[in-house]
C-alpha cells in the first residue's frame, strides 16, 4: 500500500492507494479539486464534509452527462453499423449476380454505292467552282 497526499479545496488528505496506482489517484483528486476550488470560490469557506460532498455532486452530475452523451454514440455507432452491414450484403449480392446480357448495338453503315456518288457529287461541285473562278478573273 503507498499514501500520498492530496490536495482538495485548499485541503491537504493522506489516502492510501494500491502500489502503481497512485497517478490514477492523483488525476481523480485534481478533478475533484477543481470542483471543490470553483466551490470554495464562489461560496467561501465550507466545512469540509460539504465540500466534498458538493465537488462530488458536481463531478457525478458531469460523469451522468458525459454517459447520456456515450450511450447516444452508442446508438449512433449501432445505427451506423446496420447500414454498413447492408451496404455490404448489397456490395455482396451484386458482385454474386450474373453480368447482365449484352446488347446489340447496330452501327448503320453506309452503302458504298452512297459514298462512290457522293465523292462524285463533290468532284462535281469541286469543277463547277473553278469554272465559276476561271469566268470571275476573266
């Protein structure tokens, strides 16, 4: 067993603790002596069995906050977890279903007939242009 000395509200206290758990001891006092200063500094001086008491009110008020604020993550993290479960089995059951079929794509294409008269259409159109250009500079 160790005992240290704990300052809480301006008081000093011997406790004992269990061997290497002394800075847990020391940190749970330091809570409790920022309560217990807030208290001795708005009120004043208060026997010290109230201001125990009222710094462990406080710090329990604070504790019972802080859970209600875990248990609504909880609940967050639950929610969460439910929709990464089915996006999951959504993943899983497309990459387990068959591909879909292929379609048949049709690509028109263009008689060849077409494309012989419209290259004669142009060489055409190509000649008339330069007689009309020949006829302007004469």
């Amino acid at each position: 067993m160790s005992e240290i000395k704990i300052t809480v509200g301006g008081r000093v206290f011997d406790v004992a603790c269990q061997e290497g758990e002394e800075h847990y001891l020391q940190a749970a006092a330091k809570m409790l002596d920022i309560e217990a200063s807030a208290l001795v500094g708005q009120i004043g001086r208060l026997p010290e069995a109230r201001m125990l008491l009222m710094a462990g009110l406080m710090l329990a008020d604070k504790t019972a906050g802080m859970e209600e604020q875990v248990r609504a993550g909880e609940q967050q993290i639950r929610a969460l977890q439910t929709q990464l479960a089915q996006a999951g089995a959504e993943i899983e059951a497309l990459r387990n279903a068959p591909p879909p079929e292929a379609e048949r794509v049709e690509v028109p294409v263009i008689p060849s007939s077409v494309i012989d008269t419209l290259a004669e259409m142009a060489a055409r159109a190509e000649s008339i242009a330069e007689s009309v250009e020949e006829k302007a500079r004469a």
